[in-house]
C-alpha cells in the first residue's frame, strides 16, 4: 500500500511554508535582498497571493496586511490611517486659512509684496500650529500601528502553534496508517492472544522487553502546544476554535477508548465482527471498541482538516497538509458506512458528508494538477501524493453508493 512519505520521513508541517534552498530566488522568481522598504511594502500589500515567496508567505509583514486571522487589527490600523489622513487636513486648512484671511483683508498694506509676506506669515502662525496640532496625532498613530502589529505578531504565532502541532500529529497517523490498521484489525480473524497484544501496545501498557526483566511503559504528552496555550484559542474567531478544540477532544478520546480496548481480555475477543465474510457473527465488546475507535479518529481527522483550513494560509501547505488528513479520514469514513448501514441515525449522519467531500476532494485534485508556474517546488509533494487521494477518495464513494 503506498503511503505518504513522499518527502522522506515528511516532516515538514509548519503551518506557512516549507524552508527554501538557498537558490529559490532564481527558481520561483524571489524578491532580491537589496529590494527597498517601498517595494517591500507594496508587495506585501497589493502583490498576488501566487506570486509571493515561501519567506514572503512566511513574514509577519506580509501576513499582517493579508491574513484574515488579523483582520481586526488591520481594520484598527486603517482607522487609525483615516483618522490621521482626516486630522493632517483640517490642520492643513486651519494652516493656510489664516495666512490667506491675514492677506485678503490687508492687501492694500503691503504695497504689491503680498507673497513674500505671506510667507512670513504661513511660517511665524503655521508651524507651531502643526506642531501643536498634527504631532500628537502622529505621536499616537505611530502607537496604535505598533500595538496592532506586536499583536498580530503574537496571534499570528498561535496560529502557527496550533496548525504545526495538529498537522504534524495527523501526519504521523497517516504515516503510520492509522486508519487502514485500525480497519484490518478490525477485519482480521487472527488469533484473540495477538489481538489483545497489539491493542496493549497501542494504548502504551507495559510491554515487557525480551533482552532485559524491566518493562517499557509509554509516558506519552503528544498535545504539549493544547495544553500549554488553549487560553490563548481566545484571540482566534469562533468557528476556528470550535474546529481545534473538536480535534483535540476526539483525538483524547481516540487514547481513552484505546486503553478501554487494551483492556478487554483475549476470552472476550471473538474471530471477528458483525462485518465479518459470513455477515452473520455478533459483534464483541473488543470489535465495538475498535469500531468506536475509528468513528472517533474520523470525527477527529474531519476536525483537524477543518482547522487546517481555517489556519493555513500558504495554499502549497494548505493543499498538501490536507490531503495528508483525507488520505487517512477516508479510510474511517468508507469503514463507518458500510459499518453503519444499519444505523439510521448515524448513517444519515455519515451521509451528509457526501456532499462535502464531492465539493472539496475534486477541487482539491484539480487545483494541485494545475499548472503552477513559478511555484513548482511547492506543489511537488502535495502532487506527488495526489494520486492514493484520488484511490481512497473513489474507494470511499464506491462504499457509500453500495
């Protein structure tokens, strides 16, 4: 069976974009270093997304006159514009005004040397009148647009946190195949002994070492970004963090419902389940286990693909990190349907995906097989693994259909 280590161990899994050799400039048409903050700036605002660089795509600056996770502070920091734009014009009229009254009502005193005395007029009312007026507000902009942008510095480095951890730990899970596994050893008429041995091994029970008396116990922390930031999921809009703490919650239930499974005795494990060639065998507590093992990991990979979504904003790494989710969410997902077929609650449930996924997988495929001019190296590993998505993603449709 292929799997997706198409990048050797694939680990790549930052939330922006994948480091870039040190030639990349000449490859995908890189900005020189010796641009000016001019040109700088013009491209982080009005460039197209596809031409920008990985280091362009990766830059704060960039992504705080582009993200739609600081839209917010972006629209503060227009405001904050306008609102000096605005106080820069009514003291710029308040400015001349007065040098221009001053003349007009006192033309005839300056016998034909208005001008020059204009002049000494705009310069002894107006500059303290700029000073007095328009540099406090220049004092003050300056403030809120530096506030703005350490903000989204720091909400921008959650961001990144939170697609790194859920990326990488879904990447692991489809390296490993997590899903086909849990399928095959739910199918397997294998030996109760074995069964029991390897739903031990999964939960991280002892397992004692065969060259020495000692036993191994996993004392595993794979949520350490969860754990040690969810109070700051405050800053991120709703539906993101209904997204990740979904993901998180079903992932931790994956890990319960594994260790209630390492816990069923081999006399409590038949040959197989109700899914079984002969359709006819009742389902065990070890099989149910199992099964609600993979409708959990379903429920957790879906909530992770639509936190990818929500948080990568670099399409290259957006469309391949997804396709790494979809590539193990399709396997549960053409497991529970035929499981389910009896279920009319939670098939019906099951059904309403269908929609979903013949939306995003076609459009998924036909954008990595477009033509990317410029940004070749980073369409490459989603493009390499494009074609085992296309297989499971029929697969799955065949089940559904049945």
């Amino acid at each position: 069976m292929f799997l997706v280590a198409t990048r050797g161990d694939m680990s790549m899994s930052s939330n922006t974009v994948p480091h870039a050799d040190p030639n990349a400039e000449t490859q995908i048409g890189s900005r020189p270093d010796d641009s000016s903050p001019i040109s700088t700036l013009w491209r982080a605002c009005w460039a197209p997304e596809d031409s920008l660089t990985a280091e362009e795509a990766a830059s704060t600056q960039f992504r705080f006159f582009r993200s739609k996770h600081v839209a917010d502070l972006r629209w503060i920091a227009k405001l904050a514009m306008t609102l000096l734009v605005i106080d820069f014009i009514v003291v710029a009229i308040y400015l001349f005004f007065d040098p221009i009254r001053h003349l007009w009502t006192n033309w005839d005193n300056y016998n034909g040397l208005p001008v020059g005395h204009g002049f000494k007029v705009l310069i002894d009312r107006g500059w303290p009148t700029v000073f007095t007026y328009f540099g406090p507000a220049v004092t003050v902009f300056g403030g809120v647009i530096a506030w703005a942008y350490l903000a989204a510095a720091s909400r921008l480095g959650i961001v990144d946190l939170f697609a790194c951890e859920i990326s990488t730990l879904c990447r692991v899970g489809t390296i490993f195949d997590v899903g086909k596994h849990n399928v095959d050893a739910y199918h397997s008429k294998g030996d109760a002994a074995e069964k029991h041995a390897a739903a031990q091994h999964a939960a991280g029970k002892p397992v004692m070492d065969e060259q020495s008396p000692r036993s191994f116990v996993s004392q595993e922390n794979y949520f350490p970004v969860f754990d040690n930031n969810s109070s700051d999921l405050k800053s991120l809009e709703a539906l993101v963090v209904r997204n990740i703490t979904e993901y998180y919650t079903y992932m931790k239930a994956v890990r319960d419902l594994q260790r209630r499974l390492a816990s069923i005795g081999p006399a409590q494990i038949s040959k197989a389940g109700k899914n079984a060639a002969d359709g006819l065998r009742k389902e065990d507590l070890w099989h149910e286990t199992l099964a609600n093992i993979i409708y959990v990991l379903f429920l957790g990979y879906e909530s992770a693909r639509k936190s990818i979504s929500d948080l990568i904003e670099f399409e290259p790494t957006r469309a391949e990190e997804t396709i790494v989710i979809l590539l193990t969410e399709l396997v549960c997902y053409a497991f529970l349907c035929d499981h389910l077929k009896d279920d009319d609650v939670r098939f019906r449930r099951l059904q309403l995906r269908e929609t979903d996924y013949r939306k995003i997988v076609p459009a998924l495929i036909l954008d990595v097989k477009t033509a990317h001019v410029g940004n070749e190296k980073y369409w490459a590993p989603a493009e390499r693994t494009i074609s085992e998505l296309e297989a499971r993603y029929d697969a799955a449709m065949k089940t559904l259909q049945k």
